[in-house]
C-alpha cells in the first residue's frame, strides 16, 4: 500500500530493496524485548508505517496490550483501509490519514474507511493530506458527508510536501470557516525530508 501520488514518507517501509537487509521478522514479546526491554520509562507509543492493521490482528493486539499494560500512552496511524477491532478502540487513539483523489488511493476500501470513521471518538482524529485544490474541495465535502453521519473525531489538514504550499492551505480552511486543525511535517523543515531516525 502506498500513495502513489506523491513520495511516500516511509519509502524505507514499503521497497523492499530498501528494507531488506535491516529487516527482522519478531514475534510481540521479543519485540518488545528488544525495543523496550520492560518499558524503559517510555511513556508514548506510536504505531505506523505502513498500516499497521495489516500485521496479524493476535500479534498486533498482544503487543498493544503489554504497552498499555506499561502504562503507555498509545496511538495509531492508520489509513482506515482494515476493520478497526475493538480491542484496538479500547486501547488507542486513532489517527486515521483520509485518502483523497490526489493520493492515488482515494478508491481503496472507502467502506471500509467510512465505516471506522464512525467507531472513531471525539479523542480520534481524521486527517486529510491534500495535493491541490481539487484535494481541499473533496475533503471539505468528505467532511460534511462525515459530520452528517455523526462522526465525532476531530479533523485536521495537511499540505502534502512540496505539492502545494500551506499557506493555500489555510486561506481556503479561512474562507470556507472549516473546523480543522493543521497538520505541518515540522521533522521536514528542521531536517532533510528524506532523513530516517528523526
């Protein structure tokens, strides 16, 4: 899965020839082990990219569990392209990305997506990344279909990079008074766009 409308941000997590020789295939508690070694005083989590509702959902929601059970704070960001169990409701804070035509993958699963944007609560977030203005124009209505249903997540937009710039963001979430936050890559402008670790 990727968004072949612009540069993945993780293309490290979808090439193959990228990620092959780093690559380590651990089941949930040796991944945790290795990464946490008991929780290390680590007080977030956040699970992505890709989409992490691909990984098996037992493994997945093993793992979840022994981080909330470490007290962390846990949240996801997802596509909303696989059905959102409810164990994962019970214990994450959703980011959900709302593919828009100018992703190359507005199509995919869009079902899906609307049917677990309604499970999502005032604490979640859809968030739209947009390329041009044809992106806002579908996002502003995607909105209004999705607060007609009831939804009850907050919703954010962002600029996706170097394919239009924020401040055409901001004017049209002004002139159309829409509710939305926004969403910048600060990591992009501090550091290289490409830059991995940071």
């Amino acid at each position: 899965m990727r968004c072949p409308g612009w540069p993945c941000d993780t293309p490290h997590a979808i090439e193959p020839s990228i990620w092959r020789h780093e690559s380590e295939k651990l089941d949930p508690v040796r991944l945790w082990d290795k990464c946490f070694d008991g929780g290390n005083g680590v007080p977030a989590l956040c699970l992505t990219g890709g989409e992490p509702f691909m990984q098996k959902s037992g493994d997945l929601q093993e793992f979840v569990e022994m981080a909330h059970a470490a007290g962390m704070q846990l949240e996801v960001f997802t596509n909303g392209s696989f059905d959102f169990p409810h164990w994962a409701l019970v214990h994450l804070q959703f980011i959900m990305d709302w593919k828009l035509t100018g992703s190359g993958e507005a199509a995919t699963n869009y079902n899906t997506r609307m049917q677990n944007a309604m499970k999502l609560k005032r604490s979640d977030s859809i968030k739209f990344v947009v390329c041009d203005t044809k992106d806002l124009e579908e996002a502003a209505g995607e909105y209004l279909h999705l607060q007609s249903r009831g939804c009850s997540a907050q919703f954010w937009v962002g600029a996706a990079w170097d394919r239009i710039d924020t401040q055409s963001v901001i004017d049209f979430v002004l002139s159309n008074k829409l509710p939305w936050k926004l969403n910048v890559q600060v990591h992009k402008y501090i550091w290289p766009p490409d830059q991995r670790g940071v």
